[in-house]
C-alpha cells in the first residue's frame, strides 16, 4: 500500500510540474522577450541559433511548443499535441 501511494504522489506531482500546457502557450505573444518565455515555460528542450535568429523547441516530437525569436523577441511560435 505504501508503494501505490508513493507512485501516486510521484505521478500527480511530475503530471502538475509540467510547464508544457495549453494555458502556457496561450500566454505567449509576439514580441515577448524571451526571458518572459523562460518565465512561462521553462527551460527550453532544445534550441538553435544562426544569425541573430533562435529557434527553440520545449517537449519531444509528439507533443511540444515551437518559439522563434528575432533580437531575443517572439517572432512566430506553434503547438503540436497540446490539449
């Protein structure tokens, strides 16, 4: 009995961290400077730059969030598998 409820607890607790959410992304703007995305999301998976130009992914290829910045400002961002 001890076990499930730790598993449970662990569950409920790693499901609610989580920043990769609807209600996150619906937060972001165009124009956001990215340390306000850093607020909202998190710590990005991923991310690449060329050019004054950064791309950075949060979640895995099923489920994420896309945000492209421009001189550290949102540009364009996406969704894919959020509910």
């Amino acid at each position: 009995m001890k076990k499930l409820m730790v598993g449970l607890f662990l569950v409920a607790f790693l499901t609610g961290c989580t920043k990769l959410r609807l209600e996150n992304y619906k937060q972001l703007k165009a124009g956001m400077d990215y340390d306000r995305v850093i607020e909202i999301l998190g710590e990005a998976t991923t991310c690449d730059e060329a050019l004054g130009a950064k791309s950075c992914t949060w979640g895995d290829t099923n489920q994420h969030i896309k945000v492209k910045f421009v001189a550290d400002n949102v540009a364009f961002y996406s969704k894919e598998g959020l509910e």
